[in-house]
C-alpha cells in the first residue's frame, strides 16, 4: 500500500505543478477545466493521506499544491462577482 500511496501522491504533485503553471501564464482560458482539474488533484492528495503512508509530505504538498487554484478561482469569482 505505501507504493501505491507514493504514486498516487505524486500524481498530485504533477497535477498541481502542471496546473499552477498552465494557470498564472494563462496558457488555457477554461475556467472549468482548472477547476475540474485542481478537484481531481484535490481527491488524489485526499486519498493518498487517507492510505497513511511513510511520508504524507506528498500527500500534503499535493493537497496544498492544488488548493492554491481553486482559491484563485474563488476570489476571481467573488471578485468579478
């Protein structure tokens, strides 16, 4: 299971790295694939710590990796109102 948990962590750090930079160079205009997207990698980093691996720096850094868009968005949204 710690294997599976890594990998699976890591998925979400790929995500959230890949997302964040796509995000704030404005390579894709869509705000609802962002958004699906950075829940995909929120659901990812959720399972991940719920396997309790060794190292749930992964897990954690994914999770906040992937939080950061979808608090971009929010305030994008309430902003633009």
């Amino acid at each position: 299971m710690k294997a599976y948990s890594q990998i699976i962590g890591l998925s979400s750090l790929i995500i959230g790295c890949s997302l964040n930079v796509v995000l704030f160079t404005s390579l894709i205009n869509s705000m609802i694939a962002v958004i699906l997207l950075a829940v995909m990698g929120v659901v990812l980093a959720a399972f991940s710590l719920s396997l309790k691996p060794e190292k749930k720096w992964i897990g954690i850094a994914g999770l906040v990796l992937n939080l950061i868009p979808l608090a971009y968005m929010a305030i994008l949204f309430v902003g633009l109102g």
